[in-house]
C-alpha cells in the first residue's frame, strides 16, 4: 500500500497555536554517540536499524501527551476511512515542537550519507544535500510544503497496513519512528513490522521489539542488495501488528514533506 497524503478535508487542526514540548539540552549529545558507522552498515545489511534509548521516559510522556491537545497539528486521520487499518494518527503543524524538529535535523545528515550511498548503488541520479533545511528548500520548490512527523495512536484492536509514507514525487529513502509509550507496562502486541519483497523470491518479514524511547530507522520503500550480477532493489513496506490491549503512541519523522 502506497501512503499518500489524505484529502485536505480529514480533519484540519488549528494552524495557530504552536505546540511546546521542553527541547532536552543534551539530545545533540545523544544523537552523537550512536555509532553511525555501524547502524549504516545495518541498514545496508538489512534495511532497518535500531538506535538503542534516545529520549527519556519524560520526553516520551511529555510528547505522547501532546496528542490529546486540540492544537499544534494541521490534521487528524482516522485510519478505517482510507483502508489504511484500524486507529489513528496527527501530522504535526509548524512550528514543530522544538524535540521532534531537532531529530529531525540532527539524524538527517548521516542518513543523507546512507541515501545518497543507496542512490550510487541503484543508479538514481538524485543527491541529497548535507542538510535538512537544504533537503526541504527542494521539496518545498516543488510544491511539497506540508509537513509529515506524526503522532501514532493504537488502542486494542488496532493495527496499521504495510504501506509505504511516500507523499509525493520527492522522497527521502529512509525515516525513524520512536515508540513512546512503555511495552511493559503500557500495551501488549503492536509489533513493528517490516517486510522485504525481493525478486524472484517469496517475502521476508522482520518483527522489531522496541523499548519506550528506543528509534527504528527503516526504508521507506526500497533498498539496494548485492547480488551475483551486482545491486537489485528490494520493496519495504512497514506496519504495526494488532495491539492486543493498551495503547501505544509512536513518534514518526518522516524526511521529506508532503505535497
């Protein structure tokens, strides 16, 4: 399943309140230590990645609980509506809450260097620059301005398709999404899943275990593998298994905006 960004019409929310979350002063620190070497090899290797913790329990309620706000998001998707599954979830208005914008600025440029080493593989001509506002300056000149992190929510019984979050004719090959809520304690089942369709085989699927805090990064839609007769491309697609009780929030920052 391709996912596209809905009509204007699935819910818009005010554009005028900005919301706030407390921006930790040590999250650059953070993203520093992760041994981006070694998670791009993982993600060569098998096209997703875990980071290990990288918000703490009170950044991950703090951002969890924003979802309940009446403002600071420009619409709200009701999953069933579109066949996307069962829940929901809100794109973020900007400005974006300072924690979800500084991610999204700081893991960008070492996943720029992963892209841009799929795009050599595949034979795709497109660069991407060394920056998010760089990257988003091109999106923005054609006509992709509206922006995509997004706030998940699963209650039991809920599940999310495996799609793809393209949203336009300009995409970025990789995203990460952070799991807010506590697995322990909060919810039981909603795995993330991922799934590989390599040709001329049957499908491969990856069950990721995520602790609160803890990012995956994972393709977006294709990958390059090495074969006997040099790169091939691999489809992803990605998803949620049913929550069996509880309910779960995610964090989703996807690279490129929507048109």
């Amino acid at each position: 399943m391709e996912r596209r960004a809905p009509s204007r019409d699935a819910g818009p929310m005010s554009r005028h309140q900005t919301v706030t979350v407390d921006h930790s002063e040590d999250l650059a620190e953070r993203l520093a230590a992760i041994d981006w070497q070694r998670l791009g090899s993982s993600l060569d290797a098998e096209g997703f990645a875990t980071t290990g913790v990288l918000l703490e329990a009170d950044e991950c309620r703090a951002l969890a609980a924003l979802y309940d706000q009446p403002s600071g998001f420009r619409s709200r998707i009701i999953m069933q509506r579109h066949g996307f599954g069962e829940g929901e979830y809100k794109y973020f208005d900007q400005p974006l809450p300072p924690i979800v914008r500084g991610l999204r600025e700081r893991a960008y440029p070492p996943l720029a260097e992963v892209a841009n080493r799929w795009h050599t593989a595949l034979g795709i001509d497109r660069r991407f620059p060394a920056t998010l506002p760089a990257w988003l300056k091109i999106c923005h000149d054609a006509g992709q301005t509206r922006p995509t992190p997004l706030l998940l929510k699963y209650e039991a019984g809920d599940y999310n398709c495996l799609h793809r979050d393209l949203y336009g004719d300009l995409v970025f090959p990789l995203q990460l999404t952070i799991l807010l809520s506590d697995p322990a304690r909060d919810f039981e089942g909603g795995e993330f899943v991922l799934t590989e369709q390599r040709p001329r085989m049957q499908s491969r699927g990856h069950v990721v275990n995520l602790r609160q805090g803890e990012a995956v990064i994972f393709a977006v839609n294709e990958r390059p593998v090495k074969g006997t007769r040099g790169w091939y491309r691999t489809a992803m697609r990605h998803g949620v298994s049913t929550v069996r009780s509880g309910r779960r929030l995610t964090l989703g920052v996807i690279f490129h905006d929507a048109a």
